[in-house]
C-alpha cells in the first residue's frame, strides 16, 4: 500500500518569499516514481516533475527546485521568490509500474502580492 | 496534440438516474484510470484499467462502473448516482511504465441532486 503525507494543508506567504512543500511518502516498492502536479485555480492537473527512486540529485528548474531524500522518505519542492501565479495547489504523488499515482492531500499555496 | 478529453464538463443530475463520463485518450497509451476529487482529500483513484478489456479497482470503486472496449476510451458509468457522489472527476492516461507522465482530462464537475 502507497500513503503520501502533506502535512501543510495551506500555506500563504508574501510574493517574492521562498516556500517549501514538503512531502513524505510510503511505499514497499523498491522501484517507484515520485511526481509532483500543480492544480491552478481554473483546476486542470499540470504535471512539474517526475523523479526515479534510484536518483537522488537534487533537480532545479527556474525557480523551482526539488530535494529528494529517500532515507527519509521524502520530496519536497521549493519555489524561490514566489509569484502571483504560483497560487495553486501543489499534490505529491508515487508511481509504480503496476500502481497508478497516488496523491497525497495537497497544499494550497497562496501568494500574496 | 495530445489530449485526453472528457465529457461533459459539467452535470447536474438527480438521484438514481444513469449517466456516463466519457473519456478519449489520443496517445495510444494503454494504461487509463479515474479519479474523483473533494476538498481535503486529494485525489483518489476509483478504476483503472491496464489495457483493452483489462479493468480493475482502485480505492474508491462503490457506485461505478467502468468498460475499456477500445483502448483509446474508458468511461465511466454511474448507474444510480446518489448525493454523496458529487464531486470532480478526473480520467487520465499513461504508458505501460511506471516512470511514464499521467496526463489529465480537464474534469467533469457533477453534481447529484
């Protein structure tokens, strides 16, 4: 059985801060995948990134960053210097072969401006 | 362009009278599956299906149904809606690999009367 924990039900913060989502995951697979989606407010599913459980780089995209850490169990995602159109809200979620995604509760990130 | 569409976007129904969410995929992905959404908890899964006439259940399965006679599409079927499933759906498709992207429709919001 899969279970994500996203503690932060909603977080608001000051456009131009940082922010952290964080994400813990379980899982028995040894080999799995973790996703995160961004849920805007005119609610479509956007995909943002995907990581393989045997890679533990950090990844960077913009003003996204991504800390993997599988000792810990843990994905979490970093905006820098937060912006308007950040306000959305954010789902972690594994993935395995035989095992379609399953989503943690989310966090509703506002950005205030 | 790949799309995964779904249909219609919004329903109003009543109590106990069938209705169907269709779902089309053009990406000749074999794997399909449905979500429903509501406020505080996430996304959960309620079929999926591997490939044609492969279907199975996914965590909240009570008061649907689902066929995959072709693999391009996977509907959802309710056949007597009741209150508690109003929600937002999600149909969604993938390859066969566990790293590979799910790709959303844009959701069905239905509401039962």
């Amino acid at each position: 059985a899969q279970k994500v924990t996203q503690a932060q039900t909603e977080i608001s913060v000051v456009e131009k801060e940082d922010v952290t989502l964080d994400c813990v995951y379980e899982t028995r697979d040894t080999t799995y995948y973790l996703f995160w989606y961004k849920q805007p407010p005119s609610g479509e599913l956007v995909f943002l990134i995907r990581r393989n459980s045997f890679d533990e780089q950090n990844e960077i995209s913009g003003r996204y960053s991504w800390n993997f850490q599988k000792s810990t169990s843990s994905f979490n995602f970093t905006i820098t210097a937060s912006q308007v159109v950040d306000s959305a809200v954010y789902f972690c979620a594994p993935q395995t072969g035989a095992n379609n995604l399953f989503f943690g509760t989310g966090t509703r990130l506002t950005v205030i401006p | 362009e790949a799309q995964v569409t779904q249909n219609p976007r919004y329903l109003i129904t009543v109590t106990g009278k069938k209705l169907t969410v269709t779902c089309s995929q053009n990406m000749n992905h074999e794997y399909m599956s449905w979500y429903r959404q509501d406020p505080g908890l996430g996304l959960r899964q309620i079929y999926y299906s591997m490939n044609v006439e492969v279907t199975d259940k996914g965590d909240v399965p009570e008061g649907y149904k689902v066929s995959r006679k072709e693999k391009r599409n996977f509907p959802l079927i309710l056949e007597s809606p009741s209150p508690n499933q109003t929600s937002l759906y999600f149909c969604a498709s993938r390859g066969g690999s566990g790293s590979d992207i799910q790709y959303f429709g844009a959701g069905t919001r239905l509401s039962v009367l």
